[in-house]
C-alpha cells in the first residue's frame, strides 16, 4: 500500500512537472514577476454584499489567489479562488476567453497561484462570481496541495510544515491573523499610554533577567563567547538609568530548557519598565492591557478577562493549598521533610527557592483558572525585585496566571545598587549549591545603578502564552509558527 502512495504520488509530480515544460514550450511564463493592482477578495466580497440572486453588474476587479476547487468542463466552469481573506467563484466561459484560453485556464492544477480580471455578479444560486475576463498563471505548483477539507491530520507536519497547515486549513490561517492584531494591540496600547518602543541586543556578552540556561555561541571576529538573550531585562532598566523613564520592548527571547505544552526554546516576550510605578501601578495597567487586546483581537472565550482580577500571596496561595506554611519553613532540610511528611514531592537536588516553585507550579498553579495575581515572593527566589515595604524575607513580585497558566511576571524593581551586589552573590551561592538557573553576576548593570535609577515597576509578559489564552489553545507549538523540533 505506501509503494502504491509513492508511486502515485511520484506520478502526480511527474505530471506536474510535464505541466511545466509544456507551459515554457508554448511560450508561457510560469513565474511571472509581478501582477500588480490586486484587491483582496474579501474587499471585492464586501463591495458587493446587497447585490441581489441573478443580478448582474459592469464592475471589474482584479483578484489573485490559489486555485482551490474546479467544477464542470466544456464551455462553461466554475472554480473557485482563494487569497488570505477569503474565497470567491469564478465563472469561466468559453464564449469570453476563447477555445484556446478556455482551455489553458482548464488545464491548470489545483494549487496553482492565478490572477484574474473579473467582472463581478450574484448566481442565481446568491453566489457571488467573478466572470473571468482575463487571467494569468502567477505560479505553478509543483506539488499538490494537502486535503483541504479536513485541515492536515499529522500534528508532525503541521508544525514542521507550517506552509501546508496555512494552506489546508482556514483556521490556521485565522489563528496566525489573531496573533498579528494581538501584537499590534499591544503596541497600540503601550503608544498611547506613553511608552516608546526599544531595541536591545539578542546577542549579549553576559546573559540575566530570568532565572534560565542560555544559548551560548562564538563571535569570530571578536573571538569571545556571547550568550542569546534569555530576558531583555537589564538593558531595559539601564534605559530608564538614562532617563527614557517609559520603555517597552516586544521581542524574541531564548532558553535553554525543555520542550513542553508552554514552553518552546525561542519565544516572543514583551517587558516594559516605568519610572515612579510600583508592582501594585503594574498590575493595574496589565489588567487594562490583558482587557484591551482581547476586545481588540475579538475574543470569545468563556473567561472573564476584564479588571480587576483576584489576588492572593504566595504563601497563602501554598499554604490554602497544601497545609504547608514557607514562612515557617525557611530551612531548605526543613521545608522538604514538610513536603515529604505531606506525600509531596521534594526532589534531593532542589534549593530552597525549587522547593517552593515545586510547591507552586505543582499545587498552586493548576488551580488558577481565574485570572489572578500571585503576589509576595521570597527575596531568594526574586533576585531583581524590591524588599517588600510590611512583609519581612519577601519581595514586591507578582506573577500573573490565567486558566492555569502563567503569563507574566512582575517586581516593584531593586534600584539599591548595593542590595543588588548582595543578590548577586546570594545567586552565585545559589549556583554553587547546584541551581543552573542562577543569576551571573553583573557588573555593568551595578554600575548603571549607581549612576541612580528611579523607583521602577516592570513586568515580562509571554505573548505566545497570552495568544493561546485568546485563542484557546493549549499547546505552544499551536501559537508559534514554525516550534521547535526533534530531528
């Protein structure tokens, strides 16, 4: 059975390319270079939309698309064509092309790219056609295209293959014009309450802002290593140390980690900073934000995005949970015979600060469908926030989730470039210990600091994260184009 597939499929390419040598014989560019004026199709569509069944009309439009679908032979077809918009019905008619182009027009295969000049009328069906008028083939296909009805089966090829899931499936094709005006709402969003927009360096001499391995790589001509970044973090706040006291910056970001349903190794992140704000100033406008993008990009799902959402500390969120207090448990032995007492797990290996993220990504985390902000963590799990102003051993940090996911992440930022210095080395005592996700330490970002900073909120927001949120999907390599794979 696959050496009939194969040898079907072989067949299929031979004719195609048969197609193609036939077309250049006949004097036929198959790859023109251009086909200029063309109007989308649902543009043509929304021009006409109170044209009656069986009306006609004298407007010409020129449209460009892949042929989908074709019905009928002899003297009159119909096919149908489609463009990133939409899809609209040909009419073709020997009687206006001719035998010879009725027939080059015919002779074409499904997938091929076309354009058209058309003139446009309602079926008696209340389909709206364009009569073909003139055509040109913008682009042979050599290959046919997949099953469109049903949208690619093989999640495999979908992923590594992103040109067939767009082609096959309208609602990839959707999802990934979702994701655009996502990122274009934001952007909006940020441009009017007055943020500027940055550019920060994706190779750096030294990585930080998270707590991730990182990609390294060689730069030949300086002959030193240099790191992609894993957070844009540091450079920003060196920003606002110049005095751009607004900044934000939407990019890619890169850690070495494993693959799962949230996590992919690159991935597109947008932090900003503000002068004069605090966690509390954070979270209110990642509220308004977060409420503003999905009104935006039309969400439909059943959450409640809209302000304020709830709140809850750290340990209380751990504690409510699984009777286990951190507070009273500030000893790494300590804290993992508590969770071990309690049948939790307590891997040998973890810190204190793994312990406690065990305690929340397992037990707390799932738990989140609601939008909420976890606020308070420990100083030794928060390296670049600012002690808590009432609450003693924590830190002004919150981390944001919504339907059981984290989608961002947030500090009242450390500007005291002495207490940084004493983070740092608590991070190097970290990794001593056996945390490869410490933080190294940074000299040039303590200097920055103590050329003084002002007080500073800041926030990271996963964007590949937050479009699964509007568009429901629960797999990261849904949202990106083209993940990550294994060979």
């Amino acid at each position: 059975m696959a050496e009939d597939a194969s040898g079907r499929s072989s067949e299929l390419l031979a004719a195609r390319r048969r197609k193609l040598e036939s077309l250049r014989a006949a004097g036929i560019e198959p790859f023109p270079h251009a086909f200029p004026g063309v109007e989308p199709i649902a543009a043509v569509r929304a021009g006409h939309e109170s044209l009656g069944a069986g009306e006609e009309t004298e407007q010409s439009h020129r449209v460009a698309g892949r042929l989908a679908a074709r019905r009928g032979q002899g003297r009159m077809a119909f096919l149908d064509l489609v463009d990133r918009s939409g899809q609209i019905q040909l009419q073709a008619r020997v009687d206006v092309l001719g035998a010879e182009r009725m027939e080059q027009l015919l002779s074409l295969d499904l997938g091929d790219l076309i354009g058209v000049d058309g003139t446009a009328f309602r079926s008696r069906r209340g389909e709206l056609s364009l009569r073909v008028d003139a055509f040109a083939l913008l682009a042979k296909s050599l290959r046919p295209p997949p099953e469109k009805h049903h949208g690619l089966k093989d999640v495999e090829t979908r992923f590594r293959h992103r040109e067939l899931d767009l082609l096959a499936s309208e609602d990839a094709r959707a999802l990934f014009t979702t994701r655009a005006r996502v990122i274009s709402a934001v952007r909006r969003f940020l441009d009017r309450e007055g943020f500027i927009e940055v550019e920060t360096p994706v190779l750096q001499p030294l990585y930080g802002g998270a707590a991730a391995r990182p990609f390294t790589t060689h730069h030949n001509a300086l002959d030193r290593e240099f790191y992609l970044r894993i957070a844009t973090e540091l450079y920003l706040k060196r920003l606002l140390v110049g005095g751009l006291e607004r900044v934000y910056e939407l990019g890619k970001d890169f850690r070495n980690e494993g693959v799962d349903t949230t996590h992919n190794p690159e991935f597109t992140m947008l932090e900003w900073y503000e002068a004069y704000a605090d966690y509390e100033d954070i979270a209110a406008r990642c509220e308004r934000l977060v409420a503003y993008v999905a009104s935006e990009s039309g969400y439909e799902g059943d959450l409640d995005l809209s302000p304020p959402w709830r709140r809850e500390t750290l340990a209380d969120a751990i504690l409510t949970r699984t009777e286990i207090d951190i507070r009273e448990h500030g000893d790494r032995d300590d804290l993992a015979r508590a969770m071990t007492a309690r049948g939790l797990s307590a891997p040998r290996e973890d810190t204190w600060p793994q312990l406690v993220d065990e305690l929340l990504s397992k037990h707390v985390e799932p738990t989140l469908t609601a939008p909420t902000f976890i606020l308070d963590y420990p100083v030794s799990m928060s390296p670049f926030a600012k002690r808590h102003r009432c609450r003693e051993g924590f830190v002004e940090r919150f981390e944001a989730y919504i339907d059981g996911m984290e989608v961002a992440n947030a500090f009242t930022e450390l500007n005291d470039p002495d207490e940084q210095r004493r983070r740092f080395d608590a991070q190097r005592a970290l990794a001593g210990a056996g945390d490869e996700e410490a933080q190294p330490y940074d000299e040039a970002f303590i200097e920055a600091l103590e050329h003084g900073m002002p007080p500073t909120g800041g926030i990271g927001i996963g964007i590949d994260r937050l479009v699964m949120v509007l568009t429901g999907r629960r797999s990261i390599r849904d949202v990106v184009l083209f993940p990550a794979m294994r060979d």
